[in-house]
C-alpha cells in the first residue's frame, strides 16, 4: 500500500473556481500533490530580481483566501481544507506558514541556520546548487514528504487570553521548522543504527519549539524498530515539569494513532498509589510514553533495582530542561542524588539531576539519553557530548560537542525570542559604616566581612532606597505598556531579603498612595519574627500575600491582580510569562544561573519591551555569562583523569581512615546479604577520630585566644607572638580538616561523574568512593562556640545609590568567547590562613584610602572597576598569580595600575588626582588592588559588593 502512493508536482496552477476570463486568473508557482490531494503550495523567487520577502507579500496581497468579488473562500488557500502548507522559496532562504490570512499571515523560517550560528541558510555547496537545496533534496523526497504529513503535521488547540481577558480557543496547524525537522531525524535514524545506551546532548535555545520537539521524538522512539524489526523500547521516559506537555502529548499522538492510554502522565499520588508504585506499575504494562516530573524520575533507577523484570526491558530517557523543581520539602530527596552539591535553597534544574543521577549509575546499556537543554554545563556536555571523531579518543582537538544545535543567536535573529541585554541599566551602591561604643576585640576578617554585608543588605535603609528605585522606573517606564498588563520581577538574594524587599514594597505604595503597583512575594519554607518581620511567615502568609487566598503563585501572577512579583530562588529557571517586562535584580548572578534567570523576560508578546535594572552584577561580567550559550556551547578542553588519584591522594594523607576500614565497609556494602549495621560499624572509626581531632583543636583554640588577650592586657609582646604562632598553627589544622570533609564530596562527584567517560581499572576507588559517600554525612562537627561578630552598635552612616550607565550589551560582533571548563583541579585546594583584624580596622578600609566621603564620589565602585580591568591583562595576571606582593610590586603591575588610574581621570578625576597626588594614598589603593586580585579579593568583594 505504502508504495501505491502518488506523488506529483504541478506548475502554474489556476487554483481559484471563481476565476472568470479576463485578469483575474491567479496562479501558484507549484502545488504539491498526495494521491491527488493538495498538501504544499509554493511561490518562487530568485534573488536576482526579487527575494524570499517579495513570495511573502506575494501570498499576502495577491493569494486573498476568498475571491475578491463573491467572496467565497478559495479552496486550495482555506485553512483545514486547502493545501496544508505554503512555501515562500528563493535560492537562498525558505519561509513557510500552514494559515494564509491576508496582510495578517504570520510566516515562519524554514531555514537550516547559517555556519556561525545565525539565521538564515550556508552558502551553496557547490556551483551547481542553491543555498535552499534541501528543500528539494530533503524535504520534497518521497519518503521524507510522507514521514512529514503522517508522523510530524497536527492541529493544536489552545485557549489563549487577550489584552482585555477575553478567552478564545486557537486552532493551529502545526508544521515543524527545519531544526525541528532535522533533530528529530537525526535522533531516530541514530538511534536505530546505534541501538540502545547511547546518550545524546540537544542544545536547543528557548524559543525552538523543545516541547514539539519532545513530544515528536517521543512518539517515534516508542515507535522505533531496529532493523532486525525488534522493538528498541520497552518505554519512553520523559523527564519535566512542563504541565502542558503532558496534554500537548496525548493530543498529538491521538491524533496519529486515535489510541488512548499511549501516554500515561504521572505527576500526583492516585489512590493508594504513590507516584513511584504507578512508575513501576507503567513499566511493567510497558505504557509506551510515560511523562515524570523531576520528583519522580529518581523512582525510575528505584524500580529498576528492586524488579529485576523491568531491569531486563530497555528504555529512553528524554530530559527537558526548560523547569525546576520548587525548592523545598520536595528538593530533599533530590539533594541526595545531588550530593549535596546544591546550594541551600536552589532550584534544582532537570539538567542537573540528569547529570547527578547518570553519574551516580554505571553506564547501561539499556538506557538512552536525550537531554534536551538551551544552557548546557560542561558537566553535561562531557557526559552527553559526542566527539566528532567518535573512533578517536577524547582529548583537546576530539573534545565532545552537542549532537545538535539550535543556538540563541538563530532563535533572537529569526525573531523567536527577544534579545534582553540591548536594555540593561546597572547602579551603583556605595555605603559608609560606624560602630562607635562597641569592644573592639579582634576577629576573623573574612567572617566580619560576610557578616557586615549581610547587615548592610537586610538594612531597611538599603532596601528602602531600592525599592524607591523600582517603584517608580516601573510605573513610570514599564506599567503602561501590553496596554497595562506589563509585569515585573524583582530578584533577591534570600528569603530575609525577599520578605523585607515585600514589606517596604507594600509600606512605600501606601504612603505613595499608589493604586497601580501589586506585588507578590515567592520564596520556599518559613521565616521566624526578629526585628522587622512581626510574626512568623511563608509565602502564603497573609501579611505578605494578603489577595492569594492559597492559589499557585504563577497562575495568581498571571492574572490582572499582580504586576511585580519578588522572587528568591524561585521561578529563576524555566518560568514562562510572556508579559514580563522588566527585572530588577539584586542577586549576584554568573553562568548559567545568570543566563536562566534574565531569559525569563525574552518570551515574545505583541508590543513588548524589556528592562533591566542591576544594583549588583558588572555589565562584562553578565555579557560574559551568556556569550557562551550565543552560539554552540563548547568546552575548553576535557577532564582530566588524574584528578581522582590526586583527591585520593590528600584523603589518604590525612589518615581519618585506615584502608583496611574502608575495604570492610566494602565488602559489606556489595554484600547483599549484609547487615545495615555493618555499614555503621565500618563508618565509626574515622568519625571518632574526625571529631575527636576538631573538638580538640577547636578547644586548644579558645585557651590561647584568652591567654592572647591577658597578653595584650599585660603588654606582654612575647607572649603575644607566641600566641599568634600558636592560633595559626591550630586553624591551619582546622582548615585542613574542612579540607578533608570537602574533599571528600569532591572525590565521590568527581569519581562517579568521570568513571562515566574514562574507564578506571581501579577497584580501590570504586572502593573509596562508597565509603567516603557514607563518611560524608556523618562528619557533622558540633556548633562549637565560633567568635560572634558584635553588630549591636553598628550604624549605617553614609548611603548613596546613583543610576550608573544604561547599556545596550550586545551579543553580535563579540571575539570569540571563553568556552566551558572542564574538571582539571578539585580537590587541590589548600587551607587559607584565618586573618584577624579589629573590626573598626575592617569598616575603615576603604576610607582610609581616599579619606572623602561617599557623597562625594563612588569609591568603592571605582575600586572594583579597577581591578577588573587589571584581571584582563594576562601579562600582569601572570606576575600576580605566580610571585609574591614584594615582588609584584616590583613588577608590571604599578605601571598598569598607574595607567588605568590616569584612564579614569574623566570619570573620576577626583578620586584619581586623589590617588596620584599622594604617594601613600598611592600604595595603599595598589595594595588593596592586589588583595582584590588575589586569593583574598573574594572576601574584600564579598564586603563591597557582597555574594548573595
């Protein structure tokens, strides 16, 4: 039957029955025809005389969808009637669109994407070819054109809401763009040649259409047949917290194969039955699309284990990255397969659990992977990349790369998503401290530091100020716009930040009597009371959400009653609202965190804009986030193996275990006979002697710290050298100890993760590597009295917050960027020195230096631009990482410092003539430079412009 198909083209076809004699008698360049049914039209330009945008107007003006004088529809041209799709071709660029609609037709690109990445198609291989070739030698086969209409064309429904709330149900005829196409048969065809327990890495930007992506390679592996006509899968797993797709799923594949229970949705407890018990449930009846959330997907492996019947069955795994999980309760369980390598309160991305749980696996070779992601991390790049030699093996000319591309650049220039950069306004925050009654006892610098800005952050003062700022940018700037549903998000560091961020949003809006502002607070978990939040709070609390009424946050946001929603890490990653104008962001951002955050405003919407406001990050730093994600993400080179040996090597040094205790926790361990208990057992030891070392260290400590102080008291400076001989020589033990613990995590991430792409012959680590994962939890040092940093008394003296420079950060025309690192040093840490000064010394830093005050200029900024623009000079960085202070100082570094002084006499001409005027002020400015450069620059920063 198949091969009785007819397929034909036909030229200069007169398609309209109303046509009468004279001039009115329109034609279509070609008409492609199924079995005599018309399934494309086409309209053909050549670049000579006209381009791809003369075929569109074409369709547009000359190809109206009723006749002009009876006004009956045309046949061929009416939606779910006519031809299914139409095509406007040139030799150099293909559009098309499944709904002629007048002036009105919205066109879509079905372009390959240029080499570099952008839009658009390469040049023509050869001389006898077009740059749109593939249409006719792809596409337009016979069997490619028939795969099209049967496994790819389908009609979505979605209810859609207008400017004035008014719902409608919108039919779409859905005809996949080339990337989609193309990936697709790609996967399939790959697959079908490789079989099962290969893995596949799709860097597909936002705005690629994943979810139709998705539910096409689901539905045709769960189709898929080797070529010995073997069924490839058992199942199909797909991992995501998309709730449209589990819909958007079954609808497509019913409308494929008019059968239901093809797709089996598990995101809540039915019954008796937990999520995990229907996972099992589903693959023991082999359901042959089943949709997880990021909660449920740890279940899988579970199942796998405990029914060795479902272990025999093989199975794809698809990921999407595009949403997290919430933080919370539900992370908790995740954070175990994660290592503990997530942040406290972090959402957790269906990348990284992928990444996290793969890891933790052997590999099988009944388990595919498809991970689909727009920001890959080079962990995911390394364990789902392919080298385009695969018969060679990895190293820095092999190194591994997505399978496919849909890069941003394609996705901003083909108008799917908005570039956000091109509006980006940064300020700056500069501020004065005074702690005048308070001891001034010494302490440690870099806890006194973190601990100054958090008091500075949390300060109502600071937030006040900020949210006058967001305030009135937005009503004056944003709310106006999408005819008054533009909305906003507001970005935080924590929850204390968050809820305080809230409270003066709702206090400045009463006073301002401001009718037009309606924010929302999100953050995970609870607050206690202290001394600006009155009782004990969440996210459903009525005090900070009065109008919630316990509704979803994100469908409360989406209604007219909130425009600004303020966030703590939460709906950073993967959150879709169109209407989302404008970000303000007080959160220090880098990477893939900075670029999942700030795309959250790059959905489209008829007359949108974009705003960002930053009171914290440095414009290059956030250009320089995303330039790796603007075209293909690469990585710099490729892990190094030796790592492992070298983290086992600095465990072992320390002597917690012995190794005859680790190889009987082993031994008992992948003895399934084997107590639980064994395992406690084999554990105690190295606790014992982790523990017994800490406290007797920490206690030692105390003693010479008092005898210090008596010391001090009796102008003893004897006794005082031998004291701070003897604290540093404690804290070197104590901080080799952290050491330990740290490493010790490093070891089992970076074990597992590497054993999955170098071959390690090694049973010693497998070894080490489950015991040090059951070590690891047990080494909880008690709170053992740390110094407590006396803020009591402190005062926020000085407070300026100035608009900086509004930028238009552009992604096009940059070098090429700095790829993603491999892993090359964990591990290799060493103990830092625990420096104590006094904390009046600590506040008075930086005004030391320039002895103004903040009013008059913008010191602490200055300093940091400073410093950044030396850590671009490789010559001096050289010299800075490699020699000592003495002998830096006598190096390239003051003359640089000297010239970029000088460059910044227009900006700053005061605090530069400051600097150059005086000799002293001329050391001091270079020293404290060089601290920032150093290993010690993270503190200082940390007290100018604190990490969240």
């Amino acid at each position: 039957r198949y091969n009785a198909n007819r397929l034909r083209v036909v030229e200069e076809v007169s398609y309209s029955p109303h046509a009468r004699t004279g001039d009115y008698n329109p034609r279509l360049d070609l008409v492609l025809f199924v079995n005599g049914i018309p399934t494309a039209t086409l309209e053909l330009k050549s670049e000579f005389k006209q381009t791809v945008e003369h075929a569109k107007r074409q369709y547009k003006k000359d190809r109206p969808v009723k006749d002009p004088v009876t006004r009956k529809p045309e046949p061929l041209l009416t939606f779910k009637r006519g031809a299914l799709v139409h095509f406007a071709v040139s030799q150099d660029e293909v559009a098309m669109t499944t709904r002629l609609n007048g002036k009105d037709t919205f066109f879509l690109p079905f372009n390959r994407g240029t080499a570099d990445g952008g839009a658009g198609n390469p040049r023509a291989e050869d001389e006898g070819s077009y740059a749109t070739a593939y249409l006719w030698e792809q596409l337009f086969q016979k069997d490619a054109w028939l795969k099209v209409l049967g496994r790819f064309l389908h009609l979505e429904k979605k209810t859609e809401e207008d400017f004035h709330g008014n719902r409608k149900t919108k039919e779409t005829l859905i005809f996949p763009r080339y990337h989609q196409w193309d990936v697709v048969n790609h996967l399939i065809q790959t697959t079908r040649e490789e079989g099962a327990g290969k893995r596949y890495l799709i860097q597909h930007s936002a705005g690629s259409g994943k979810s139709n992506s998705i539910a096409w390679a689901a539905h045709q592996l769960a189709q898929l047949y080797d070529n010995e006509g073997n069924k490839l899968f058992s199942s199909v797993i797909v991992v995501t917290d998309r709730t449209v797709l589990d819909s958007q799923l079954q609808d497509t594949i019913y409308q494929f194969e008019h059968a239901q229970g093809v797709v089996r949705p598990i995101n809540r407890d039915l019954g008796n039955q937990s999520k995990s018990e229907q996972l099992a449930e589903a693959l023991a009846e082999q359901t042959r699309i089943i949709i997880v959330t990021i909660q449920t997907f740890p279940a899988l492996f579970d199942a796998l284990e405990k029914y060795p019947k479902l272990a025999s069955g093989r199975y794809a795994v698809i990921a999407d990255e595009a949403h997290s999980s919430q933080t919370g309760s539900s992370a908790t369980k995740l954070k175990a397969i994660l290592g503990g390598d997530l942040p406290e309160g972090e959402e957790i991305s269906a990348e990284e659990l992928l990444d996290a749980a793969v890891s933790a696996r052997k590999p099988s070779q009944d388990i595919s992977y498809y991970a689909f992601t727009a920001t890959p991390k080079a962990k995911t790049i390394e364990l789902f990349g392919r080298e385009p030699d695969p018969s060679q093996p990895r190293s820095e000319s092999n190194k591994p790369e997505p399978f496919h591309v849909y890069s941003m650049r394609q996705a901003i220039e083909e108008g799917f998503i908005i570039d956000v950069l091109r509006r980006y306004t940064t300020y700056a925050v500069a501020w004065k401290l005074a702690h005048p009654d308070a001891e001034d006892d010494e302490v440690d610098s870099k806890k006194a530091r973190t601990t100054l800005a958090k008091w500075v952050r949390l300060h109502p003062y600071n937030i006040s100020q900020k949210v006058e700022v967001i305030v009135e940018h937005f009503r004056e700037n944003v709310r106006h716009l999408l005819d008054g549903q533009a909305k906003a998000m507001v970005v935080t560091s924590s929850r204390q930040e968050a809820v305080r961020y809230q409270l003066a949003l709702q206090q400045y809006i009463q006073d301002k009597g401001y009718q037009d502002v309606h924010p929302l607070v999100a953050f995970s978990g609870s607050l206690p009371p202290d001394d600006v939040i009155p009782e004990e709070v969440t996210e459903t609390s009525s005090l900070l959400n009065p109008g919630l009424n316990g509704r979803d946050h994100a469908k409360a946001f989406e209604t007219d009653e909130y425009n600004v929603m303020l966030v703590a890490n939460k709906y950073q990653t993967g959150f879709d609202q169109p209407k989302l104008c404008a970000m303000y962001v007080d959160k220090k951002l880098k990477g893939v965190e900075c670029v999942q955050t700030l795309s959250r405003l790059n959905r489209l919407f008829p007359g949108k804009e974009t705003f960002i406001l930053d009171f914290i990050n440095d414009a290059q730093d956030i250009l320089d986030s995303f330039l790796p994600y603007y075209n293909k993400a690469e990585l710099t080179g490729v892990s190094d193996a030796q790592v492992v040996y070298d983290i086992q090597e600095a465990l072992d040094a320390e002597q917690v275990y012995h190794w005859d205790e680790v190889e009987a926790f082993a031994r008992a361990f992948f003895d399934p006979k084997a107590e639980s208990s064994k395992l406690s057992y084999y554990c105690q030891p190295a606790r014992e002697r982790f523990n017994k070392r800490y406290k007797l260290l920490h206690d030692e400590r105390a003693q010479v710290r008092a005898a210090r102080k008596q010391a001090e008291a009796d102008g003893n400076t004897i006794g005082l050298k031998q004291a701070d001989a003897s604290l540093k020589e404690i804290d070197e033990g104590l901080d080799q100890l952290d050491l330990f613990k740290k490493n010790l995590g490093s070891f089992v991430r970076t074990y597992e993760f590497l054993s999955q792409i170098v071959f390690f012959e090694d049973s010693e680590l497998e070894q080490l590597c489950v015991f040090s994962k059951h070590l690891l939890p047990l080494l909880r040092q008690e709170v053992l009295d740390d110094d407590e940093i006396d803020i009591s008394e402190l005062a926020l003296s000085h407070y300026r917050i100035t608009k900086r420079k509004e930028h238009e950060l552009r992604l096009e025309g940059e070098d090429d960027p700095d790829g993603l690192d491999p892993i090359t040093g964990v591990g290799t840490g060493k103990p830092h020195d625990i420096e104590m000064k006094r904390l009046s010394e600590i506040i008075e830093k930086l005004n030391d230096i320039f002895g103004a005050e903040v009013s008059d200029e913008d010191q602490l900024h200055f300093a940091n631009g400073i410093a950044d623009r030396v850590r671009r000079d490789e010559a001096v960085m050289a010299q800075v990482n490699s020699h000592s202070t003495d002998q830096v100082m006598h190096g390239l570094f003051p003359k640089r410092l000297t010239d970029l002084v000088l460059d910044s006499m227009t900006d700053h001409e005061k605090l530069s003539m400051e600097i150059l005027d005086n000799e002293d002020n001329q050391k001091a400015f270079a020293l404290l430079i060089l601290r920032l450069l150093t290993e010690q620059r993270r503190e200082i920063m940390s007290w100018v412009t604190p990490d969240p």
